[in-house]
C-alpha cells in the first residue's frame, strides 16, 4: 500500500560516489558526519549499538559461567575412584574456556559504566582493541573445537551421568529479565565463542559507522577491525562447517558444501527434507525421531551424483505432476494462531507464568510454524537423474531456488564421475550429515534464541533507484524479496526497462514487514520468448542477473530519513534507499489541511460538495481496475509505483479535466493503489474510530446468529456515505474474487490487503491497550482481517435493507 511521507526527507538525492570511481561501501563516513548535528547523532547511534552489544555480552558471559560450572565438580570427581570424566577429557572439552570467560569479564565491567554514564566525550576504543589483540586465545579454542565437540560426545555416549549434565545446562537470565533460567545443552553453549567472534566484528563495523573521524576512538577501532577482520580470514578454514566426510570414488575428500530444508512433493503430498549438497552429490534425507538415550540420525530418502544430475527444461517438465497451492485462508488463519500464540507466550512470561505451560504454548506454536513453512511454499524446483527419476521441490523464494542451483552447476564444472554407493558407503555418508550439517533448526520463529532479534513490524519504503555493471544491453526489472513467518515472499517488482546497460527505475514501493529480518533484491533480464514458458505456473522463465541481501538493522533503518545504499551482485551494483515506518507510527491519520481536494478529507465533506453518494475518485478507481485490471496477478496485493500514485493523487485533488486520460495510461497497479492510499489517508478509518471497539466484539462472537445480529446493526450505525462507500467496494472486492483462477487474489487475500485499510483502532484506543509491534499485529489486523472477510462471504447486502431491516439489536454502540 504505497505511501509518501510529504516530508523534506522524502526523496533522497543520488548521492555522488567517490572520486576514486568505486561504488563500494567503506566503514568512513561520508565527510560532514564528523562536524554539527550529524555528528550528534552518530554519537547518539554510538550509544544504541554500544547498549545492544554490551546486553548480547551480558547473556554470552552468563553462558560462559554455565558452561564452566559443571567444569569444578567435574575435576573433583576425577581424582576419586568414580571419576566421571578424566582430567584428560575435562581439560579437552573446556578448553580455554575460562581464559575466554575472564576476558570478557573484564571487558564487561570496564565498557559497562562508560555506557550507563555516557556522554559525548567518552572514549572506549581502548577496550575494544584490548579485547582484539587477545584473540589468540581465540584461536587455540578454534583449533580444539573440533576434538571438544568429539569428546564430550564420545563421553555422553559412555556416561548417563555427563550425558544428562551435556544436555540440560541452565543459563542464567539477564538481570533485568523475568526469566531466571534457560536450558541448553553443551554442543550448543562450545559453539557460542566462535560464533561471539563474528558478532564482535559487526559491532566493531556499526561503531566505525557511526564514530565521527575526529573522534579519539576511531583509529582504535579502526585498529580492532583490521585486527578482528584479519583473525576472522586465518581461521575460516578452520571454523568452516563444510568439513572432510568420506572420500570420492576419485580417492579426493568429499566436503559438504551447502544444506538446508526443503519442501519435496513424494507421493502427491509434502514431506520435509533437509538436502545436502557434496562436492560430487546432493542428497535427500530426513531426520530420524531419536530413541531414548541415543543420538538423533538421518535416514536417506534418495541420493544423485552430481556427474548425474540435470535440471529439465519447461518442456520436459510438462509431464510433472501439478503443484496446487494450498488455500490462502488456510495459511492465513495459520498465521493468525500463530501470531495469537506469540501473544500468549509473551502474557504468561511477563506473569512469569509457569514454565510448563509456557513449553506448551512454544510447541503449539513450532506445530503451526512447521505447517505454513510445510504447505506455504510454491515455486518448483525440479531435479532430474538422467539414469532414472525426478525430484520435485517447493521453495518459497526465487532466490533460493537460484542459490541451490547456482551452487550445484558451479560444482559440475568440475570433473566429476559418475558412481553407485555401496550400503556401507552410504550408511557412512548419511551418519556424517547429523555432525556435518551447517542447519540444525528448522526456520521457524520458536526455534530462535529469547536474545536474538524479533524483526521489523510495519512498513518498509524502498526506492529502487538504478543498477550499472550490465556488460551488454538487455530488458532489466528488479524484485523485492523479505522474510516473514520464517520464509520469504516476493513483495514488489520494478517495471521493465528495455534494451539498456544502465537501468534507472527510481520507483518507490512500500512494503509491509511481519518480523521481517532480511531484504533481498533481485535482478532480472525479462524474456520475450513466448515458448521459454514454465508449464508450472505458465510464466515465461526469466534469467536471474544477480541477487542479494542486506539485514534489516533495527538502528540503521528505524530513523525519519532515508539510508542510501548499494548492493553488488555477481559484478552488478544496484542502488536504492529504504526508511521503515513502524506499525504503531502508522497508524496515525493527519486530515488534509485543504479541503478543497480529496484526500485527508472527511468522506462526508466529500460527497456532499460532488453531490454524489460515492466519492467520484472511488467510482473512477473501481471502473478503471474492473475494465482492465480484474484479471492482473496480484491485482491489490503488488505494489504500484508510488510516483505514479502519488501523480494520480495529484490530479485528483486538483479535480483535473485531464483524470480519465491519465487514467486510461496509467499503470493499473498505481490505480490500485491510489485506491487503497484513499482508504488509508480518509482523517478516520471508513468503518469510524467509534464504531472500532464494537467491531472487535462482535467478530469475536461465537453464535452465529449473534454475530450476524450484531455485524448488521454495526453496518446501520455508519453514517450514509461511509455505508453505501463501503458497500460499493465490497460488491467490487467479491468480483474481483470471482477472477481468483486468473488474478490469484482470493476473498482471503483481498480481506488482508483492505481490513487494516478500512478498520483501524484509533491512535487513543492503540496506545491503551498494546505495547509491542507484534501485539498490533497479533490483536489488530487479523481481527481487522476477519471483520472485512466476513463482509465478503456474507450474501449481498442492500443499503435499502438494511435501513428498512432493524433486527433485534437495539443496544446501543
């Protein structure tokens, strides 16, 4: 739903590159931040990130102790006739860990103050070169690592007592925090120091960041960057996941270069399956349910060498089985339990409610997460074996699709023979995929730690500016890809720009985030040839140009100005800016200071000067997308260009002779979406402010004939033009529903798109009773969702009858 913020900030100037002719981002700020405001403000940002990691330091220092308390105990059995563990064994497993512990210790406690005392002048780039030039303790904890992880194994296997210390260690909560205690096992807590290292190094990158140049501290840093980055390069080798299996018929090891989870269509229903790729074979397995007291397995479902394996064209697919995508309702109302459930955890741990009934909610959740991540998913990702079967995957993202086969056809260049192997062999390479694996969770938002980052709730605006590094003309648009729910979903598409090297879009696109994490960016060449087509969804198959991804940094993109970028992708730069409005920001209404015009203009002031029942904007919009839009995929739910809208808002307002021209050549997405941008910018919502609290009541009622009785009354209560306005649009959203085989937008779909639209709570009603982003979500927009919904299934509704019809609701709203 495209909006622009009329602000100053709104549209940001292509900022000049550096005269060294590079596009590439370096750590020094642009001239100017060191000096006046700027420079305040990234000193303020010095704080925000500075907090953020001394509180991810906290929780790594309390695992530290966790994992060292066993350690004592442990030593002073091993000298009495019942040892454990051996001295051995013990100074194997915790090695280093203690020096690794007082380090950060002693870093904790001097940054701490600097940070809860803070001020302009505080200078701590000190501590974090100190904490730097003692990474070569680091270093001897990588090089055991490996035999760490072999040994307490090997002791868990042989001794029930230290199998159930492994497996329940209890880390301490951070002080503020409700919780006292969490439980995680040993294999999990030797992994957090390799893991601090990185983390470390992208604190140190958001402080250069944001350090003016004239600061003390900068060249510190600058210092513990270079030192961090160069120790991170030494030893990637040695933290690299993909380590030695078994080796190849050629006599060379064997590597396990990528895994992750799959959807895989077997037998006409879907199956989840974590896929490993080798050097010389991809292999489909799935995880065993573990037996008490033994170690889970892999259990092989098929494998293909890849000297073997080929991807079918569209036209050998077409003998595949159909995929048929699962009802949107369903997967939305997966959302809105899921999302519930989230709520719930979230009551009972500031209740410090009981931990059984909070395990409860989480594993209520991980079965609803596990089912939208199982039956969500669509774009097919076919393999083949040219000596036998295909294999048909589901992927939620184009960009996904695009890194398995990247990864498998880079590895096919190579000389690769073809093999069969042994049971044994097998047997052999399946058991190494449990220790080898780089995946251990499933993606869901219930597997993550309490500590790691919830996501963004509300709007990302992106413009899309240009991209250069083409090496020959092509027809070039862009896609927009974030996460949510654990998967990601394509949001926004470019238009095509023909026949160019150097594309410049500059479109704007507003795109909503559910948790969101993560943008990925995806260039495209679009392919003109009608018989390159996919027989699966029969879309012409166009070439991916390049991809990435950049995280959603809360401090970075939560500020009222845009943040200017570039991403490279395989030798191609696009550049772009994104600002984030958060759900509670967005729900604020500004009415229109001119009231001459029509949007941010109250609907009543609006018809009475047309002297019409429906707004006339309301009327054009509709007949426009009904004329030429009702079978556009995605029509309500793609975002338009905003330029384009935001001309269409324009001419509207001016009451311009020239609208039903403009309109006949514009974009039928930007008509659209001017449409829903009425909607959004009305000074209250189409179903009143008033009425908003009842409307949540009577959706949640649970006799249908009270319900109805209810939902009723409430439409009789509006005031004329906001029913017969409402009426209008939900007669044109049900044909619009008709076209659902064409244009994929179910009832379903255009209720998400339109309820938050059209039902809003009031800034005074939000404020009262929710707190947290995800609780909007949760609370609001899928009740908002079902009310709209309920609209749309009901039989239709005349304004003369309902006005005639009182029912039996006579209480007051």
């Amino acid at each position: 739903m495209p909006y622009i913020d009329e602000s100053p900030t709104m549209s940001p100037q292509l900022s000049a590159r550096s005269q060294g002719g590079g596009d590439s981002i370096s750590p020094t700020p642009p001239e100017g931040l060191a000096h006046g405001v700027e420079a305040g403000k990234g000193l303020e940002m010095r704080k925000l990130v500075l907090s953020g990691f001394l509180a991810s330091e906290e929780i790594y220092i309390n695992q530290l102790e966790a994992l060292l308390l066993p350690m004592k105990p442990l030593k002073a059995t091993a000298t009495t006739s019942q040892p454990v563990l051996t001295i051995q064994q013990i100074e194997t497993i915790f090695y280093k860990i203690q020096d690794i512990y007082e380090i950060h210790k002693e870093f904790y406690d001097n940054l701490c103050p600097k940070v809860q005392q803070w001020d302009s002048q505080v200078t701590m780039g000190h501590l974090f070169q100190k904490l730097a030039s003692q990474l070569g303790v680091y270093k001897a904890f990588v090089d055991n690592y490996k035999v760490a992880l072999e040994t307490a194994e090997k002791c868990s296997q042989s001794n029930n007592q230290f199998q159930k210390i492994s497996e329940e260690l209890k880390v301490k909560g951070p002080k503020d925090s409700k919780d006292s205690h969490t439980s995680v096992t040993m294999e999990a807590l030797l992994y957090k120091p390799i893991d601090r290292v990185t983390r470390s190094t992208l604190v140190l990158h958001d402080l250069l960041k944001h350090t003016p140049v004239d600061h003390p501290d900068y060249p510190l840093l600058q210092d513990a960057l270079r030192i961090s980055q160069n120790f991170l390069s030494s030893i990637n080798e040695d933290i690299d996941p993909r380590r030695t299996a078994v080796t190849t018929p050629k006599g060379e090891t064997r590597q396990l270069v990528k895994d992750g989870f799959l959807v895989e269509m077997s037998e006409s229903s879907r199956k989840l399956r974590h896929v490993f790729l080798f050097t010389d074979v991809l292999l489909c397995a799935k995880l065993k349910k573990a037996s008490a007291g033994k170690h889970q397995q892999y259990d092989c479902k098929w494998y293909i060498p890849l000297a073997d394996l080929v991807f079918p064209s569209p036209e050998e697919s077409e003998a595949s089985p159909q995929v048929h995508p699962f009802p949107d309702h369903e997967l939305e109302d997966m959302k809105m339990k899921i999302s519930a459930l989230k709520s719930e955890i979230q009551k009972e741990k500031a209740n410090k409610g009981q931990s059984r009934a909070i395990e409860r909610l989480k594993k209520k959740m991980f079965e609803n997460e596990f089912l939208l991540l199982l039956n969500s998913p669509t774009i097919p990702f076919r393999i083949h074996n040219r000596n036998g079967k295909s294999y048909l995957f589901l992927l939620s993202s184009d960009y996904e699709r695009s890194e398995w086969r990247e990864a498998i056809q880079k590895l096919q260049k190579k000389d690769l023979q073809a093999f069969v192997l042994s049971s044994v062999e097998l047997q052999v390479l399946t058991g190494s995929c449990f220790k080898l694996r780089t995946v251990h969770n499933i993606p869901v938002t219930s597997n993550k730690d309490d500590d790691e980052s919830p996501g963004l709730y509300g709007f990302l605006h992106v413009i899309v500016h240009s991209a250069k590094g083409f090496k020959q003309s092509a027809n070039l648009y862009c896609t927009l890809e974030v996460d949510s729910f654990g998967y990601f979903v394509s949001k926004a598409k470019t238009r095509v720009f023909r026949d160019t090297t150097e594309p410049k879009w500059d479109e704007e696109f507003e795109i909503e985030l559910e948790g969101s994490q993560s943008l990925r960016i995806l260039c495209y060449e679009k392919c003109y040839d009608k018989t390159k087509v996919n027989k699966d969804n029969n879309e012409i198959v166009d070439k991916i140009m390049g991809k990435g991804q950049i995280q959603l940094d809360p401090q970075t993109v939560e500020t009222k100005n845009w943040h200017t970028d570039v991403i490279e992708m395989n030798g191609i730069k696009v550049e772009f800016s994104m600002k984030f409005t958060s759900r509670d920001m967005s729900l604020k209404r500004t009415p229109s200071k001119k009231q001459t015009g029509v949007f941010g203009v109250k609907i009543s002031v609006v018809t009475k000067r047309e002297r019409s029942k429906v707004p006339y904007i309301v009327r054009q919009c509709v007949e426009e997308v009904e004329k030429r839009g009702i079978e556009e995929v995605g029509i309500y739910r793609i975002s338009g260009v905003a330029t384009d809208i935001q001309a269409l808002k324009a001419v509207f307002d001016a009451n311009n002779k020239d609208i039903l021209l403009m309109l006949s050549d514009m974009d039928i997405n930007a008509i659209a979406g001017t449409l829903k941008l009425y909607f959004r910018e009305l000074p209250e919502p189409l179903l009143t402010d008033r009425l908003y609290p009842a409307f949540m009541e009577g959706i949640a009622l649970s006799d249908p004939a009270a319900k109805e009785n209810c939902m009723m009354h409430l439409l009789r209560s509006l005031p004329d033009p906001n029913l017969i306005t409402f009426l209008f649009l939900l007669e044109h959203l049900k044909r619009v529903a008709e076209k659902e085989p064409i244009n994929k937008m179910s009832l379903h779909n255009l209720a998400t798109v339109f309820g938050p639209t059209l039902l809003r709570p009031s800034e005074v009603e939000s404020k009262a009773h929710l707190t947290s982003a995800a609780d909007i979500w949760s609370h609001d927009v899928m009740a908002q969702v079902q009310v709209l919904l309920y609209y749309l299934q009901h039989p239709p509704i005349s304004f003369a009858e309902l006005k005639r019809n009182t029912l039996y609701f006579s209480t007051d709203v």
